[in-house]
C-alpha cells in the first residue's frame, strides 16, 4: 500500500509540473513526458503519456517530414492577428478565422476574394496561431501539396502521404483552383475532401473564385472541348457541407507595397 502511495504521489509532483505551461519552457526531466498511475483490478499501474504541446509538437514534425513544400510561406511565419489590417473589406473575414481558431470548432472556412488582398496571410496566421496553441497543422498551397503527393509515388511513399494529407487535424488549402485540372487533380482533391468531410476534420480553403467560377475551374475538358464537370460538382459539394463561405475584398496590396 506504501508503495502504491508513493507511486501516487510522484506522478502527481511530476503533473503539477505541468500547471500553466505553455509548451515554451518544459520543467520535466524529460521533455514533455509525465507519469500517470492508473488502478486495475486492484493494483496501481504506472505509464509514460505526451503532453498536449509534445504531442503536438511530435506531430508536425511528422507532418513537416513527409511534405517537402507544405509549410506556411517565410514572409508570414512571424505574423499575428495583431498584426492583421483589418478594414471593412476584410472584416468579416477576420471574424471567421477568429471563429475557426476557437477550439471545439471542427468547421471549415472557404475564403473567396480577388488576388492580393490578404487571404493567404490571414490563413497563414489562422496557422501560426494554431501551431503555438500546440495544434498540429498542415498548410499548403494546393499545387505544392498535389506536387508533394505526385513526388511521393517515385518515393514509395505514396501511401503515407495521402494519409497524412487527409487525416491532419487542420488542412489549409491555399489557392484553389489555380492548379491545373486533370483527371488525377480532380480525384486527388476529391478523395482527400470527402475523407476529410466524412471524418470532420477542420479544412480551410483560400481562393480567387466564387463557387461557380471554381465549378468552371475544375471542369475537365477532353481533347474534343467537350465540359464534364461531375468531379468539379462534387468538389463542391463537400466543400459547401465543410465549410463556413465568407468574402474577403478590398484592395490588391500587393499593388500597393503591402504584400497580403
């Protein structure tokens, strides 16, 4: 009984090493790892178990391991909400992201406005903020990441990259529809939307196309002209069960040296 007792008594020292961290500065001998005691059958048994922050930390690693362009751009790695220009333009959009980062929220966003005025940084930081909350997140522009998959078949990892894609506890798609359509970008984006859809698992999308200028987008047309936009329909159609639309206009900064 002693024994039990002492056992008890060590992993709570080790927990209450953890009470308000941040993930920053680990008090743990080893970092981010804690014993917990759990009774069975009338014995104490003791296991190692990750904090949320390891955890999280273990994963995008991962996530970081298997995809080679799949990471939020350099020029938006140090940006915040704070850091955001928020106008009347882009209000509403700002709203949404705040929205998508509470924690419970397992709904998407599909955020459609012209080139350049501020979608991808606003996704971006909606990353960033995931990331040092210890939330694992995948961030791609949709041409890198299908690049990505496409490279993984002379890799023999096919596989567990698909895997990874689909099962990412956030997905942001930058820039959907300018890749080019084909069959196989039809039923990449397909396949990886329906898991993701099925599974509810958060997927952010930026574009510079309304739902049906995007339809129009990812029609596939054979050497003929002839349209078949069954795939591009059913693109839509898990992204319209997803995700929350919301419009993000105002002026192209890019044009104005304010790159966004």
């Amino acid at each position: 009984m002693e024994k039990n007792r002492a056992k008890i008594l060590a992993a709570e020292a080790e927990q209450a090493r953890c009470e308000g961290c941040d993930g920053t500065h680990c008090k743990q001998s080893t970092r981010g790892v804690y014993t917990i005691v759990t009774p069975m059958n009338g014995k104490f048994y003791s296991a190692l178990k990750l904090c949320k922050y390891e955890k999280a930390k273990r994963q995008q690693r991962a996530l970081d391991r298997i995809f080679q362009s799949a990471r939020v751009p350099a020029a938006y790695a140090a940006e915040t909400f704070s850091s955001y220009r928020v106008t009347s333009d882009n209000q509403n959009a700002v709203a949404a992201a705040r929205w998508a980062m509470q924690d419970d929220n397992r709904r998407g966003l599909f955020i459609y406005g012209p080139r350049g005025t501020g979608k991808t940084m606003l996704v971006a930081i909606v990353a960033n903020e995931k990331a040092r909350k210890g939330q694992p997140v995948l961030f791609s522009s949709v041409p890198d990441l299908l690049e990505d998959i496409r490279r993984s078949f002379g890799l023999n990892s096919t596989a567990e990259t698909v895997k990874a894609a689909r099962e990412a506890p956030c997905l942001i798609l930058d820039d959907l529809g300018a890749e080019h359509i084909t069959e196989w970008v039809g039923e990449q984006l397909f396949c990886l939307l329906n898991y993701r859809y099925n599974e509810k698992l958060q997927t952010i999308i930026t574009t510079n196309y309304d739902m049906g200028a995007l339809a129009e987008r990812l029609t596939i047309r054979d050497k003929a002209g002839r349209a078949d936009d069954t795939q591009a329909q059913r693109i839509l159609s898990r992204i319209y069960g997803m995700c929350e639309r919301v419009y993000l206009g105002g002026r192209d900064w890019r044009q104005i040296g304010n790159a966004g």
